[in-house]
C-alpha cells in the first residue's frame, strides 16, 4: 500500500543556508530510490527557516530504506538534522483512486 510522509523542518536561527544545501542534495538520490513515488521539498515563502516535505513510497518498507540510506544517514542525519529547532513528521497510507489507478 503506498506510503505518505509528510514532515517539517524548523532550521535554528543562522543555519538556513547549510539546511538548504542539505535540502538540495538530498533530492536527487530520494528520488532515485527504487521505491520512491514522488519526493518534493517545499520552503515557507514568509520563514526561510521552515521546510515541509511530501514524500510518497511504494510502501513502508521504501520508506525505511529511505532512512537508512547512505545519503539520507549522511546528510540528513550527519548534517541537517543536528541543525534543526524541531522536526514533525506524519505518516499515511493512500487509499482511494491511487491504489485504484496502479499499483506503485
């Protein structure tokens, strides 16, 4: 069952440039991970230092993979997450007109 994350990054204060480095460096390979549907970064437009994530995985186990990655581990972990003031995140299963178009 396809897999929804959604989550939020509060960069602290100073360090929205190496966040966004991060941030930059990070989409390729997520997207490129076998599982992966579809990952997009968005960035608040009135606080630079705000980041929401919609990430969609084939399914829970994607999702996993996409944390133990080499580069999530290594940049997200190693680099931006140390830098944030607070991190949510939410997850979902899709149901409805996706599960019912094509299987992911």
């Amino acid at each position: 069952m396809p897999y929804v994350v959604c989550a939020k990054w509060t960069v602290k204060d100073g360090h929205e440039q190496e966040v966004e480095e991060v941030v930059r460096a990070l989409a390729e390979p997520s997207r490129a991970e076998p599982g992966n549907v579809f990952y997009q970064a968005n960035r608040d437009p009135e606080d630079p230092r705000v980041w929401f994530f919609y990430e969609l995985y084939a399914d829970r186990a994607a999702y996993d993979a996409h944390g133990a990655s080499e580069h999530f581990q290594r940049l997200g972990h190693g680099v931006a997450i140390p830098l944030l003031a607070s991190r949510e995140r939410a997850f979902y299963e899709t149901w409805g007109a996706l599960e019912e178009r094509a299987p992911c």
